[in-house]
C-alpha cells in the first residue's frame, strides 16, 4: 500500500495512514552530550508560553536596532499584522555589517562552489563590499526605495549580493527560480511592476551551459515597467543585447565605490515578494516584511539547526528561488553571522558523490535538504556516501513534504552516522520560517514527525467545524496565533488574501490561518503532517497548482479538456499525472503528441511542472453537477482499485479510462 501524501476529497488522510503512523514507535532521544552543548533548551519552551510577546521581543534583541520598537505586535487590524511597531532596522546591516564592525570581517560567509568545479570564498567583508558597490549601482540605476526588482538568476553569488543590495536599499526583491520559463517570469513581472530584472547569461546545469537571459528577453519585451536588465556575466553564452537597456554586471557594479552607508527602514518595510501557486488563478505574490521577518529566520535557525557561528559550517542545498533558500540560505544564516556552503548544481554532476564530496572539503556540520533529495541519494546507493568522511556532520535538517520514515531512518543512518539528530520542519512561503520542529538538544523525535510547533508559535489540528481534535485525531492544521515572520498580505490582492488564508476557519479569540495542509497527533501528541488538502500538489518540494498545469495543457492547441492528479512518487514525493480529452478532429498520433504536450507544460511554467504521464483519454470522470471527480482519477494514476463511483454522471467513463491504460507513456 502506498502511503499517500496526496490531497483528498475524501479528507486530508486515509484510514491506511493513520494506521501506520500510530505504530510508529521508534524515538530518537538528543544525546547527553548534545543537549549538554545545545543551543535550545526546555526554557525556550517555558519563556514562549510564559508569556508569548516578551519571548518575541527577546527574540527581536538578536538583531541590531536603530531605533527600538514602541508595540510588539499590532493585531487589531486582523489579519493584517505589525510586528516590532515603530521600529526601524536595515536588514543587509544586520547581515553584514554588524558582524564586520564586531571582528569578524575575515570569517567566511560563503564557500562558493561552481557545478564546474570553480570556487569563490566570500568573507563578511568581502560581502560589505560587494553589496555595497551592487546597492551603489542599483542607485546609479536610478532605483529608489520601495520599487520592484525582478532576480532571475541561478545559484552563484550575485544573487545573495542581489538580495542584500535591495534590502539595503529599501527595494522589494522579487527571486523568480532560474527554472521558471520566460512566461512565468513574464507574469511575475508584470504582477510586481519591476522596474529592473537582474539575471545572467546562462546557468550552469548537468555539465550543460544552458541560456538564461534570452527568457528575460522574451518576458520583457513588453514590460512597460521594465528600465533595465543587469547580466552578470557566468557562462559566456552569447547574449542578444539592447543598448538602451541592458548593462553588464561587470561593466556597472565592478566600477562602484565600496563603500555604502545604509539608512533604517519601518519594521514593516516591504522586504521581499515570492511567488507560490495557490488553487486557482496566477501564482500569489507572498509578501514578507523586514522587523519580524528577520527575527523568526535568525531564531529558527539558531535554535532549530543548533548554529554555532565560530564553529559550524552551514549548507542548505535549496536554490535562493524558493523560500527556504530566502530563509535559510541568505537571511538566518547570515544574520547569525554562519559560514555556509553554497553550490550551484546538480547532485550528480559530475558524479553522484558530489554532495558528499563537498561535505568533506568544507568539513560540513549542519546539512538541510528535502526528502526528495534525499530519496535520489537512497535510490542511487548506499555506497556512495560511504565513501567519502562525513564525519563533521552533527545535524540534519528536511523540508518540502512530508518525510517518510524510511528516508528519514537512511538519512540518520548513511548520512549522519546513526548518531545525528534530524529535524523535520514544517513551514511555508506563508510562514516565511520555520513553524514545527523538533529541537535538536531537547526533541525526542520519531522518523516521520515533525513532533511539535516551536516556542513561539501555536498550530492545531481542527475538524470540518474548527474543533480541534483529540491526541491520535486529525484533521486540517491550522495556525490560531500570529507569529513574526507571517505573511503580510498577497501582492495588490487584499480579498485573496483574505479568502484563500482566513475565511475556511475563524474562533471566538481571533482569525484563523488555514495552511492547506492535513495533519494528525499521534497517540503521544506528536504532529504528522500529511500534505495537501487541496488542488496543490508536490512534486520534489515544489509547490504545483493542478489548475496551473490544466491551464497550461488547455493552451495547446489539440487539447479540448484536461485533469490533472498529483500521485504518489516514490522519488519525487507526488508525480504530475494529466487526463486530456482531444479536440474534436485531432487523432491521437500517441507518442508524439503527448511529448508535444509535456514540452508545451514545460514551456508555459517550467520543466518542473512537465507532468510524468500523460494519458489522452475519450471521457473525465464526472459528477452529475459536472464538477471532475479528481479521486478517482488519482485512483487510476496510482494504479489502485477504484473508489465510490456511484455519484458519477456515467459509470462506465471510468471503465473506458481504465482500459486505455494499458498503453504506458
Ligand atoms: C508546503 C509549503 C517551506 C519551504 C519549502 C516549501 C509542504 C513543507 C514540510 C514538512 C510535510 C511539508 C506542506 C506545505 N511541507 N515542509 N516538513 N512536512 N510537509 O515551501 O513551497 O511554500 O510549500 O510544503 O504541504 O504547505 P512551499
């Protein structure tokens, strides 16, 4: 039986789930040793639920104020929230600078490491000047605080320099992944109206210098608010150029003066917007503040991943284009002044132990990865990390999706020496950092569990009405308390917000932030979380809307009709599986049309939403109101018996879908 991750009309999680969970027995408890040495202990807990805005507060003091808030948090405008009110702050001053003033200009920020083998080590002082001389050419730009700029580039050090030149600046970054296509980012930046795209002239991917800037150049071409396209130089790609409006990295940001004073902007100064797909409609644009924001990531990632900064050597192998690299690759880590790995990429290139590889050179302590990464590494072998001394590891950190115990016991075990704790971490582009976690030095966990949520924060598991559930229920999560790094809105769509986040549930005490997610307590009133309730699916840690893929599938001209499933993968977490019905007239010339079709998916969003299968199909499984019975269709991608079908429009459609399965794609 399948565990299935996957969203549900029939609730957030089968009977078969629940049963599994509940046998889980095996705990990990933190060593004396390392709770001895821990960061975090019981009297984080105790402090939070003492009282909840102090314990903030006393969170707000890892950073640097210039002025000191009057309120710590503003909720009477709910679910609007200000946090840290009346404060002021520059964001890159306290990932930078502040360090550099206290002595340690010198300690590396970034081990840099290039997918060809080329490296760059970036000290704190490296990084003042660097971002001082980007923040110097946006001004020459012309760009002024509070505009957009669009970042479109892969994993090299011009994006964290991008990111930190905007938050010094007071500009809004909006980080668009590298693997989105030219219309995606079109749609971004178009809905942000940036005045600037900073990207490169290609990216480095599986040995392959692959084009990057000829996307920008499809996505800007009628961009009104577009001034100016900054290309770094990576690659030596050739590049199609427009005069009035490109400028080469090189040629501007390598002329600047390296010095920049930065000024303090509102705790709630917008930081930065990023894009995630909802169920219907164009991808939402997160947005995320300054003051709270900057306080969660710090204080997660101190306490969550144990961060000793003289020590430790921090790698998070998320891209700077997802929230987590937001979070964990740029602003924790570097407001807690840690020394990270950053690599540019693939796992497997130029062999299958590159990972590992660099956990040795840099003597890795802290690695974070998804549960995708880490079922590729399981399915590639164990023999490959067991060559190489991963014996600098001490914590192991997964996101994404759930984890399923397996992965997390070969994690522990192949990758952490069977001594390493794991931490599995919930949270979202919404959250803005992590939510529920276990502690390293305090946590008891079990594989699979992301245990519990975090001092400071407060989630539940309610039923269909709001009720919360009982120790072995479940149910939907939700978040009945605001938290600092919350969301702030969704980009110029206050309603959305509204509706997509607050509406499902409400209480008494106060509005109620639905996260979409299903989730139980074990008999021990650890959480498990159980993925998607709705039309989002996940594939490798990527948030995908069904919808998004139907409407991409519809675009194309020989598709009349489309359903798109998430199924269970055993690698990928969920595959995107699509129905589509054919336009009257076109023959199903099989394989060609349907790789016609993967590509078009590929083309519109992004190669990670180019679905696994395609099955062109006579009929979709209908209710009689019309509405498309997506469990049955789920029933069919994951290859199990059918379910109820009483309540469809025609019986025997499924029968007709199920025989012309017999053909794989
Ligand atoms: C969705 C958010 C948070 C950074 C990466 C994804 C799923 C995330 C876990 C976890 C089970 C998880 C949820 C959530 N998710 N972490 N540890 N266990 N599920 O950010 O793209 O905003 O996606 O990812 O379904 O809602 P995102």
């Amino acid at each position: 039986m399948t565990q299935q991750s996957g969203a549900a009309e029939s609730g957030p999680s089968s009977a078969a789930t629940l049963d599994n969970l509940l046998e889980e027995s095996r705990t990990f408890s933190p060593s004396e040793e390392f709770a001895r040495a821990a960061n975090a202990t019981q009297a984080l807990y105790d402090e939070a639920a003492a009282d909840r805005e102090a314990f903030w507060a006393n969170q707000a003091d890892r950073l640097h104020w210039e002025t000191r808030w009057s309120q710590v948090l503003d909720w009477s405008d709910a679910p609007f929230a200000k946090w840290f009110v009346g404060g002021r702050l520059n964001v890159a001053y306290n990932c930078i600078d502040r360090h550099v003033e206290a002595g340690h200009g010198e300690q590396v920020a970034i081990h840099w490491e290039g997918e060809p083998g080329d490296t760059r080590t970036i000290t704190y002082a490296d990084l003042q000047r660097e971002v001082s001389k980007t923040a110097n050419a946006l001004i020459s730009l012309g760009l002024q605080t509070g505009d957009r700029v669009a970042i479109y580039l892969p994993m090299i050090p011009e994006a964290v320099f991008s990111m930190l030149a905007c938050a010094r600046l007071g500009l809004t970054h909006s980080v668009v992944f590298g693997g989105f296509s030219a219309e995606a980012l079109r749609t971004r930046i178009d809905d942000a109206q940036a005045a600037l795209v900073i990207t490169s002239d290609g990216q480095n991917r599986r040995g392959k210098a692959l084009g990057l800037k000829e996307n920008v150049d499809i996505a800007v071409r009628d961009a009104d608010s577009v001034r100016n396209v900054l290309v770094v130089r990576r690659t030596g790609n050739d590049v199609e150029w427009n005069a009035d409006r490109d400028v080469w990295w090189h040629e501007l940001v390598d002329t600047q003066s390296e010095e920049h004073t930065p000024e303090a902007f509102d705790a709630e100064h917008p930081l930065f917007i990023l894009y995630t797909s909802g169920t219907t409609g164009n991808p939402k644009g997160i947005l995320h503040t300054s003051g709270g924001y900057l306080t969660q990531a710090a204080y997660t990632h101190h306490n969550v991943f144990d961060l000793k900064p003289d020590t430790d050597v921090y790698w998070c192998g998320a891209d700077v284009g997802w929230v987590t690299g937001h979070s964990y690759i740029v602003y924790g880590p570097l407001a807690n002044r840690a020394t990270s790995v950053m690599y540019e990429g693939t796992p497997n290139t130029p062999h299958e132990g590159r990972w590992w590889e660099i956990v040795q050179r840099y003597r890795v302590s802290i690695l974070y990865t998804a549960p995708t990464t880490i079922r590729t590494f399981m399915k590639w072998g164990n023999e490959i990390p067991a060559r190489y001394d991963l014996s600098s590891l001490r914590v192991l950190g997964s996101v994404g999706e759930p984890i399923n115990p397996e992965a997390w016991m070969w994690y522990r075990e192949h990758i952490g020496s069977s001594t390493t704790p794991v931490v599995d971490t919930w949270w979202q582009t919404e959250t803005g950092g992590i939510m529920i976690s276990p502690l390293p030095g305090v946590t008891a966990t079990k594989p699979g569990s992301a245990m519990g949520t975090l001092p400071g924060i407060s989630a539940k598991i309610v039923d269909e009405n709001g009720a919360e559930v009982g120790w072995g229920g479940g149910g939907y999560l939700v978040l009945d308390q605001p938290w600092p790094g919350m969301l702030r809105g969704i980009w110029g769509d206050e309603q959305r917000y509204r509706d997509t986040y607050w509406s499902r549930f409400s209480s008494e005490a106060g509005p109620i932030y639905f996260a979409g997610d299903g989730a139980k307590y074990d008999s021990d009133g650890a959480i498990w979380l159980l993925g998607r309730v709705d039309d989002v699916m996940n594939v490798s840690g990527h948030r995908i809307s069904t919808t998004e893929v139907e409407s991409a599938l519809v675009s194309h001209p020989s598709v009349a009709e489309a359903a798109v499933v998430g199924a269970a993968d055993p690698t990928t977490g969920q595959g995107i599986v699509a129905f589509v019905i054919l336009r009257g007239g076109e023959a199903d010339d099989g394989d060609a049309l349907v790789k016609q079709l993967r590509d078009h998916v590929s083309k519109e969003i992004g190669p990670i939403a180019k679905p696994r299968q395609i099955l062109v199909v006579p009929e979709l499984p209908k209710t009689r109101s019309g509405k498309i019975m997506r469990r049955l269709l789920r029933d069919v991608a994951e290859n199990r018996e059918l379910g109820d079908v009483t309540t469809l429009q025609d019986s025997s459609v499924m029968k007709l879908i199920s025989s012309g399965l017999a053909k794989p794609t």
